[in-house]
C-alpha cells in the first residue's frame, strides 16, 4: 500500500509553510515592541528593588554630613638603610 506524493499535495504543503512563517514575521513585527516594552518595565522595577536594598542597607551605618575615616595611615616612614638615594640625572650628549 505505498501512495505517491501528488504535486498538489507537494504544492499545498509548501503554501501552509510559507504561510505559517509569514503569519509569524507579521505577529512578531506586531508584537515585539509591546513585548520590549514589558520588559523593559520589569527589567527597570528589578534594578530599581535592587538600588533601594543597597541604599536602606547603607542608610543605617553613616548618617549624612558625617565624616568617617576608615584607616589612619602609618605618619612614619620605613626607611630602608641598605637602598641608597634616588637621584633625579639628564643625559647629555
């Protein structure tokens, strides 16, 4: 019982194809902005929830106008006995 592939069989498949993708690229055109669109809102109200956490987290350890100095740097220097000094030279020719 082996049937053969009419050509309007043939034809008929390749016409459903094209019009399937067709009807895609159309729908996808229509709706790609509305779906950026969304998105990007969700993408902007994550970032944003994100900003706010860092923010409430920092708030509580520094109050405004005040000043915090985390290292107080070493005020004397290490001198090295056994490096000699450097000494700023030009060449002349």
């Amino acid at each position: 019982m082996l049937q053969t592939a009419s050509l309007m069989g043939f034809l008929r498949t390749i016409l459903i194809i094209l019009l399937i993708y067709y009807g895609i690229k159309i729908l996808t055109r229509l709706f790609a902005p509305y779906f950026m669109r969304y998105m990007s809102k969700k993408m902007q109200e994550r970032f944003g929830g994100q900003f706010q956490q860092q923010q409430q987290q920092q708030a509580p350890r520094q109050r405004e106008g005040e000043t915090v100095i985390d290292k107080v740097p070493n005020s004397k220097k290490d001198s090295d006995s056994t490096m000699g000094e450097y000494v700023d030279y030009e060449e002349i020719d």
